[in-house]
C-alpha cells in the first residue's frame, strides 16, 4: 500500500475494531479524510458519531473516544442557523437521503461574530439494508466576508462612476450657461428687458450649480472606518440622549436589547446619527405626545435595530418619496434627512426599510450584517 495513504495505527485499530460494521470502508478511507482541512463525521442513520477526522479534533475539547457513540453537534447547530425544511436536529439526514445529498450555508454565534459553514451530507447504502452518512463541514467564513467587501467596493465605484458622469455632462454646460449670463449683463448696449432675463439666467443657473454640488457631495461614499460594534450598546447611548425634554412633550421611550448578539458591522458614531435622526423624526410625528419602542435582535443573517413610534404615519405617496433627495414634509430642511440615513447605512452593507399607516404610527426597520468570526481578516 502507498505510504500517502497508510493508516495511522490509531486509525488502523479503529478501522479493524469496526471492519465488521464497515466492510465497504478500507483503511485508506479514514487516512485520506484525516488529510482534509475540514470536518468530516461518518454518521449512523440515527446522527450517532461512528467516525470524526483529526481536522476536527485539532478544534475540538476532547479525544476521538469522547464523541464515539455520541449524536453528531452539527447536526443541531446546522438545524438551529437555517429555515427548517425538515423536523428536528436530524431532519438533514432524512433530505439527504431523499435528494441523494444535501447542501446547505448556516452560522452560529462565536464571541461576538457570526461563523458561516458550508454543510454536505450525503448517504453510504450498505448492501445489509442500513444506512450511513458522510457529513462535511467547511468554515466559509472568510470567503463570506470576503463576497461582501467586493460586493461594496464594486457598489462605491459605481457610485464614483456617476459622480463623474455628472460632473462632466452636466457643470460644464453650465458653467458656460453662467459665463454667457454674465457676459450679457456686462453688455451696455442690453436693454432692461434683456437684462432682467440675464439676470435671472444667471440666478437659476447659481442654483442648479448648488443643488449639483449638493448631488455630488450625497454620491461620495461616507466617510469612517467599518468596525465591528456592539448595536444594543449604541441603542442604549442614543436613547439615553434623545430621551432628554421628552417628558415635557409627554413622550417615552423604552428600548430592548435580545442578549447574546454578534457585534455589527459598521461605524459607531455615523450609526448613532443616523437613530438619532430617526428617533428625531418619529418625536416630530407626535405633536400630542405618544411613545417609541426602540429594539435590536437577530433577524437570520442580519441585525436588526427597529424604531417603532404611534405618531401620525405616512401617506403611501411618502413612503415612496420619503427616502429621495430633497423630497421633505416639513417647511424647513434640505430634504436630505433620510436620503443621508439611508446612504450611511447601505454604505456599510446594510440596508433600511420602512412601513407606515396613516394615524396609526410608523416602523423602521435597519438591517446590518453581523461582524463575522474569522480566523485572519483577508
């Protein structure tokens, strides 16, 4: 036998302890698994542990002997981090039996990130009529935090692209346009009729240059680093903050944290803006007093931070607006509000979501990916 693929004598020992209930299985099976940088368990068809490769081991608490005999952990890890198509810890033996394999993407919490594995099952019919299973168990984690920083970056050069686009196609015609506005107004020979249209040539074109520079500022990606934060902590900092003169306006503010959250990716201090603007406009919606719940938990792969309030709601016709540019309700304000909430947010990945009902209050909803647990940031 090739020396590549010589047993161990452990593995030798184990392979002849069980060659009765394994026939179809050689000694060179268990050394090539032992070879894999990833968790592999040979399971019985009740999930009881039959076989687990030194790669898990070398992660583990514990000698090959303490998990012999045992039901597999995966198996009610991998239940617990996805949207059960099956019933109970098991249920991922039963679909891989029935599809002839099974694949799926699930995580778990570890510390204060998110780990992502990638799980493969797939069934060993024995002649005997019994059934064993192959489980595979890779940590994605590092190529899911990878995924989503190109998914940024290719976003914020988009964004760069239409920046300059703008900047090209739309300031220089109008540069021009004021230029030969100013001209004419220094004409002596323009009658006054004239030089009122100039002038208000002029004007409009100073605002269009304004709104422009507005435009362009909005498209620059936000400023600050992306860290991984602690959401039930900047919840509970901005509360506090924006709890101060409500008691007077007959206001109140409760907030609950679910325990043992990951960390968020994101940043603390453009975060803490962006509530503070939202709670801010869920006060102004309630002239006569009313309340705001402000919640944080895990929604599957998200965080999310929701503000509930029982204040005036919105029209369908602003919901639709109510994220736009320049688009505001209010007599007073650039209309950039929540245009800018949003922009922060889906700067660091996430996204914002929003449902109202006119006299009956409004909900948002802020999701943000959770910091992932991985061994060395890429």
């Amino acid at each position: 036998m090739n020396d590549d693929f010589s047993p161990c004598a452990a593995n030798w020992a184990l392979w002849s302890k069980n060659s009765e209930r394994f026939p179809f299985l050689s000694a060179a099976f268990f050394s090539l698994i032992d070879k894999l940088d990833q968790d592999v368990f040979l399971l019985d068809a009740e999930g009881r542990i039959r076989y687990v490769n030194d790669f898990f081991l070398d992660n583990a608490e514990g000698e090959r002997e303490d998990f012999l005999g045992k039901i597999c952990p995966v198996l009610d890890e991998e239940e617990q981090g996805r949207d059960a198509d099956g019933a109970g810890a098991g249920s991922c033996l039963k679909l891989a039996r029935s599809r002839g394999k099974y694949v799926n993407v699930y995580n778990r919490l570890r510390g204060s990130g998110l780990q992502y594995f990638k799980l493969l099952v797939f069934p060993l019919p024995y002649d005997k009529g019994e059934i064993f299973y192959i489980l595979l168990r890779e940590d994605i984690s590092s190529s899911v935090q990878l995924q989503q920083r190109v998914m940024q970056t290719e976003k914020l050069a988009a964004i760069g692209e239409l920046s300059t686009y703008i900047a090209h196609e739309i300031r220089n015609p109008l540069f021009a346009i004021g230029g030969f506005a100013n001209s004419l107004l220094r004409n002596s020979t323009l009658d006054e009729s004239g030089r009122e249209k100039a002038g208000i040539i002029l004007e409009e074109s100073q605002r269009l240059d304004g709104i422009l520079k507005n435009i362009l500022n909005f498209s620059k990606p936000v400023g600050g680093s992306i860290d991984a934060l602690d959401l039930g902590q900047v919840a509970e900092q901005t509360v506090a903050i924006m709890r101060m003169g409500e008691e007077e306006r007959g206001i109140s503010t409760t907030l609950s944290v679910s325990p043992h959250l990951p960390h968020a990716r994101g940043n603390a201090d453009l975060l803490k803006q962006c509530l503070i603007n939202i709670i801010k406009n869920a006060q102004e919606a309630m002239p006569s007093g009313g309340s705001i719940s402000v919640g944080v938990r895990r929604l599957r792969d998200f965080l999310e931070l929701s503000v509930r309030d029982t204040g005036t709601g919105m029209s369908p016709e602003v919901i639709r607006q109510i994220f736009n540019p320049f688009f505001s309700t209010k007599h007073k304000g650039s209309g950039l509000g929540m245009a800018m909430t949003r922009k922060i947010i889906e700067d660091m990945g996430g996204k914002i979501e929003i449902s109202s009902e006119e006299g009956r209050g409004s909900l948002i909803r802020v999701l943000l990916l959770p910091a992932l647990a991985v061994k060395s940031a890429p």
